[in-house]
C-alpha cells in the first residue's frame, strides 16, 4: 500500500514538473522574442536587408527601415515612405505615386494577409545549428500567420531569418545587415520633389 501511494506521488510530481519545464520553457522564449522584437520595433529604430521567395505569390527582396509608427522600404520596383499618418506608395514602372492613410490595409495587398499580433501566439525555444529557435504557433481562431519560426544569433540577439508557414509549406524570409538604433526621423519623409512627373493619386479615406 504505502509503496503504491509513493508510486503515486511520484508520477504526479513528474508530471507537476513537466508541466513547470514547459512553463518555464515558453516564458523565456517569450522573453528571447520580446527582447529582439524590440530591437526591431522599438522606438530607437532598425534597418535590415531582406529578401522571401513564396512561391505563387510574391518573390521580393529590399531593405526596410522601421522607428515607432514610421517605416520606410525600398524594393527595385517599389518604394514607400510612411511618417506614421500618411503612406505613400510608389510604382517605379508605372511612374506613379499613391497616398494612403498610414493605417490602411488597402495600402498593402500581400502584408495584410500576414497579420501578426504577439499575443495571439503559444511560444517555445530550443537550440538550433543557427542560433536560438522561437516557435510560434497561433492560438485558436488567429486570422493571419499561423505558424512561424525566429532564428536569433545567440550573442547579439539580433534576428538572422525567419521562417513562416503559407498555407501548407514553409518559406524563409532571410535577414541581413541588420542594425537597431540611430535611425533618423528624416529617413521617413517622402521626397516628393523627386517623383513630381509621377501620376499622383489620392485613397486616402476611401
């Protein structure tokens, strides 16, 4: 009797300390990811190179440059300044310029399908060849990515790719030269002198 009810004890504990691992394991890698999110987003700013390649959708490659509500990208064909009010987007072949509400899905065709909301994800970390590996899984009824994977350097806690789940296969969005902080505000006013022949057209508010 008594070696049955320690037996009892024993898994039950077990099973209270799994439970506490896995706590703990999802509590620090939501640390790791809020530390280089951060770095991202934060109000000092960020600049990094990227480029994805989703099969049947976009193929893209640039450079973004991100400060609190502004941001700015620059593609071969498309650019765009947003001051965090107004967006505008530029068409280089079609020489045309577009105006935006800072806030409008409509400015973005392809971003609005890749919503992401920090909160609406499950989180672990495991050691990976790469750095450390955050996986993010979305909780029930999240609209937007549902799976995705932040590859951080160890030391630096900078990100080096991520990799996000479309539909039913996996694409890689690679990362580099990469830098957070002393990002002037003036990166992100649009130089409207520069596209003055360009078609200008006005969605804001539509």
């Amino acid at each position: 009797m008594l070696r049955k009810y320690l037996l009892t004890l024993f898994v039950l504990f077990s099973t209270i300390s799994m439970a506490a691992d896995k706590t703990d394991n999802a509590v620090q890698a939501r640390k790791l990811f809020d530390h280089t999110y951060n770095m991202v987003y934060g109000p000092q700013g960020s600049t990094l190179h990227y480029s994805v390649n989703i099969i049947g959708i976009m193929k893209v490659s640039g450079t973004i440059w991100l400060k609190g509500k502004k941001s700015r990208f620059a593609e071969s064909r498309y650019l765009s300044w947003s001051d965090g009010v107004k967006d505008y987007r530029v068409d280089q072949k079609k020489k045309t310029v577009t105006l935006y509400d800072a806030n409008s899905e409509k400015r973005d065709k392809y971003g609005s399908k890749f919503t992401f909301n920090a909160e609406d994800y499950n989180y672990s970390w495991e050691n990976g060849k790469d750095g450390y590996v955050i996986n993010l899984n979305a909780r029930k009824n999240v609209k937007g990515i549902k799976h995705a994977k932040a590859i951080i350097d160890k030391k630096t806690r900078a990100p080096l790719y991520l990799k996000i789940k479309v539909l039913w296969f996996w694409t890689t969005v690679n990362i580099s030269d990469f830098r957070s902080g002393d990002i002037s505000d003036d990166i992100f006013k649009f130089p409207a002198e520069k596209f003055k022949t360009y078609k200008f057209k006005d969605e804001r508010g539509s």
